[in-house]
C-alpha cells in the first residue's frame, strides 16, 4: 500500500517537474503498451532528467534501475531508495562487484512476477550521440530469466524513444515515442537450451 502510493506522489512529481522545465512534452503511441508484466527500454541521452519520462507522462508505475555510483551521493542515494530504484553493478565503475546483480535481478524477477513494470536504459551510459550506443544485455536477460524461472508470465519490452529539441535548454520541446511491444516468446524457448545465445538473439 505505502509503495503504491509513493509511486503516485513520484509519478505526479515528476509530471510536474517536467512541466516546470519542458514548454511541451508530447507522448505518441501511449496506447501501444500492454497491460500485464513489462520492462520498459529506452534511450538515455539527457541524464538524471530520462526517468522522469516514465515515471510522469508515461504514468508507469514500477522499478527502475540506475548505475550503483548514484549511491554513492548521500542525498541522492535517500531519494532513490525512497523511489524503488534498484542499483546496477558496472564492470566499468570502480570498486563495484558486478556479482552484486544478482540480488537485483532476483528483485526485477520479483517485480514481473507480481505484474509490475521494469524500467531499464540499456546503453548503460547517458550520451549526447545522434544514435543508439551498444546495448548491454541487462533487459534480455531480466526477460528471459524471469519467464523460465517464473513463468509463464508473458513478459512484454517495451521500447520507448526520448527526442529533445534542446536537451539542456529550459522551456524547450519533448518528445516520447513507444514502440511496439516485443514478444520474447521465442527466445524464451530458445533460453531453455542456450541462455547466452537467447540473451544474444533478444538483445540484437
């Protein structure tokens, strides 16, 4: 009960934030996602700000996952418990153990099963690049895991694009763009024999 209504009172935060900050925030293909269990991909070129996009005009209610180094800021570290995000361990980040994934993964498990939402920006780093960077595998995987060790449970992904006319400047225009739903059925099957080259099909 007091996780649902802190995702409200976060969800209307954010919407508010964004309307302070963006003139227009434009939302095309809202009635594209599905009900049901879904972990929601997106870009991530414009930071701390992204989530918000979710969180507030998407009005998706669930767990996000953030890099474990925004932990390591005090104030910042409360607002993200208190939110439900959960940390992600990176090879790339000092003093961090990836091995550490694995609890979250058992969470974002958890979080599907139960019929929630998994939000996740699968180039792991925020870029000011016209395109997509490599994809870490992370979504695939959290997919693919939770419909063998918990299925069937008829996971959705869910991609989502952030367009911005001026990603910094105050005032300006947004755009968000969902996709059509992907149905990882078929590799679900194929991750009962061979789990790398599933996360592999489903992450390409």
């Amino acid at each position: 009960m007091l996780r649902r209504q802190l995702d409200r009172l976060i969800g209307g935060a954010s919407r508010l934030a964004l309307a302070i900050f963006f003139r227009r925030v434009e939302v095309v293909g809202r009635d594209r996602i599905p009900p049901g269990p879904r972990i929601v991909v997106a870009n991530h070129v414009n930071g701390l700000i992204d989530p918000l996009f979710v969180l507030g005009p998407l009005r998706l209610p669930g767990r996000m996952l953030g890099k474990s180094t925004l932990w390591r800021i005090p104030v910042l570290a409360q607002l993200l418990d208190l939110g439900g995000v959960l940390p992600v361990y990176r090879r790339m980040d000092a003093g961090e153990d990836p091995r550490k994934n694995l609890e979250t993964f058992v969470r974002c498990r958890d979080e599907l099963a139960a019929g929630g939402t998994i939000a996740i920006f699968p180039e792991g780093i925020s870029h000011d690049e016209p395109q997509l960077q490599p994809l870490r595998t992370g979504a695939a995987r959290i997919a693919l895991e939770s419909e063998v060790e918990r299925g069937p449970l008829g996971v959705s992904i869910v991609p989502v694009g952030l367009v911005f006319e001026a990603r910094q400047s105050f005032r300006s225009r947004a755009l968000v763009v969902v996709g059509e739903p992907i149905d990882p059925a078929a590799e679900v099957e194929l991750a009962r024999r061979d789990p790398r080259a599933a996360v592999r099909a489903l992450t390409e």
